[in-house]
C-alpha cells in the first residue's frame, strides 16, 4: 500500500557529559555487548504504562532519545528499549577501531534484547538504524515481528542519498563516501568548533531553515538533540560511516512480517524513491510520505507516532 500525505583493555569513553541534565522520562544503564563493548542503553519506561507495547528502537546513526520528542510524551503509548552506538553517548568505543558497522550493530540490538529480556518485537529503525533492523530481520528473523522504517533503506544508504537531486546512483554514492572521508579525516579540526556551537533558538532556527532540516514544532527539544549529538567527535562520525557504507541491500524477499516505511520528501540522506522501492518488493508492506527532510519524526512527531501506534496494532494481530 502506498499512502501519499501532504503533512582487558581500557574501556574509551565516548563522550563528555551531556551539555544537558538527564530528564526524568528517561533511564540508562550500561550494556556490554558479545565482544565485550560496553553501550549506554536507554529506555523511555518511566513515562508509560507497564501492559504498553515494546519496540526496539534501532536509532539514526550517534543519534538519542530526544530526536524522538512523541515517544518521551507520558500518554506515547509504546515503551521503547534502545541503545547509543559504539563510540557515542556515552557507550564506549571498540578494542579495534574495525568493530563498527551493521554487523556489529545488529550484535548490539541483540545484547540490549536480551538484557531487556525480549525475546521477540517490532523494530523500529530510523536513518542507519534501518539498515540494522533490516540486518536483524533477515540474520534473526526469530526475534522480529514487525519492521517500521523511517527515512532509511535497507541497504547501499549511500548510493540512495542526494536523492532530490536525481543523480545517478555511482555518482551520489561517491559524493556522499567523499564526504564521510571529509568528515574523518577533518574532523579533529571541525569537532572544536562544532562542539562550540550553542544551538539555542537562533541556532536552531538557522538549521531547521538550511534545507538540510525543516522547522521543528519543538525548537527546544531539536537543540537538545543536536547538542547531544555535538558531544561526539566529528572524526569518530566519519570513521563509522565510512564502515556502514560497505552494507548491502538486504534480501528483501526473505521478509515475512508487517513493514511501514516512512519517507520524508525532501531526504538527502535517504531517498524517497528507493524507500518506495524497497516498500513495492515486500508484501503488504506501506509505503508512507511526508512532505519533510531526513527528520521526519522531528518535524511532524504527531503524524509518525500515530503511524507508529497504527503498525503496532496490524503486529499485535
């Protein structure tokens, strides 16, 4: 269905503290993950009823619990178990800086299922973290009962970038791997300024009218996101981008359970079509789009939760 819609080592820490007091909606705890990583694993339990139904959420790419404004609300419904990735928020960094990419965050999503004591969920996945759910469902598809998909693609994410700018797949593909190197190897000369950057309201206005993101109904929260997301060295970004660049597309004939896809409009860093795509070559599956940039449930939260609530009652079926 596709709707259209007009609205023994020494353990690395990541980062420094958040620039922002831990709000009370929230808990974390450490989770130490098959190889001995060690994650920051959070969840949003506090603030919802015990019998409400539980979703592994798979986030964007050194991305946090405040990117999703509709999921801390007390009447959000959904209880939420999720995680930082390697090297940010607070999770710790690998051994051996090559133990980054899908495979390892998939062991990741496995080691906080188990520690939450999930034996099977719906997994909601955004940006990268589609790439992770998707991996999950194919490699473990015992332990996933539903897929929904936000501004991401189950595989080769960068040759789908740029996407409303029409280029050709090899070329999006190397402009945006180019970038990642940028931001790699320039990083340790941008991460000072970066985490410098105040994002109070005029800096959040600034980027929610770039292009890159639009308007936010909750200016607050989205420099709060960015703030935190500020915290982790732009190097270590690029170092882990560069590694989830080499995940394929997954084979999307093996999927066998209920699957949403969201897709923002105006996504540079996922594009629309190829979410459509991925959408037409799963049975059932619903293809959804918004007329937003890669934050779509930043921008309209109230249209993607209630999405969200509408999927997890064709799961609970």
């Amino acid at each position: 269905m596709i709707v259209a819609m007009s609205a023994t080592r020494e353990p690395v820490p990541a980062v420094g503290p958040s620039p922002d007091p831990e709000p009370a909606g929230l808990s974390f705890h450490d989770v130490t993950s098959a190889d001995g990583t060690r994650l920051r694993a959070w969840s949003n339990a506090p603030v919802v009823a015990d019998d409400a139904p539980v979703v592994l959420l798979c986030n964007g790419l050194g991305t946090n619990p405040y990117t999703w404004p509709a999921l801390l609300r007390r009447d959000c419904g959904v209880r939420v178990v999720s995680w930082y990735h390697r090297g940010t928020g607070g999770s710790e960094r690998p051994r051996h800086r090559r133990d980054v990419g899908i495979d390892t965050f998939v062991a990741d999503a496995l080691a906080v299922m188990d520690d939450a004591g999930l034996d099977r969920v719906p997994v909601l996945g955004w940006s990268m973290g589609v790439n992770t759910a998707f991996e999950l469902a194919v490699t473990h598809p015992d332990r996933v009962a539903g897929l929904f998909a936000v501004a991401g693609v189950p595989g080769s994410t960068f040759a789908s970038m740029l996407g409303p700018l029409h280029l050709p797949r090899p070329v999006a593909q190397a402009l945006t791997v180019g970038a990642a190197r940028v931001l790699k190897y320039g990083g340790p000369a941008i991460t000072p300024v970066a985490q410098r950057l105040r994002m109070g309201r005029l800096g959040v206005t600034v980027l929610t009218h770039s292009g890159f993101m639009l308007p936010t109904p909750d200016p607050e929260g989205t420099g709060r996101a960015v703030r935190d997301f500020l915290t982790t060295p732009i190097d270590w970004y690029g170092h882990v981008a560069l590694a989830t660049s080499k995940h394929r597309r997954v084979p999307l004939g093996t999927i066998r359970v209920p699957t949403t896809f969201v897709a923002g409009r105006y996504d540079v860093l996922a594009g629309a079509r190829d979410m459509a795509s991925a959408a037409a070559r799963i049975p059932g599956a619903t293809y959804v789009e918004l007329p937003a940039s890669h934050f779509v449930q930043m921008e309209h939260p109230e249209e993607v939760h209630a999405l969200l609530l509408d999927f997890l009652a064709t799961v609970e079926e």
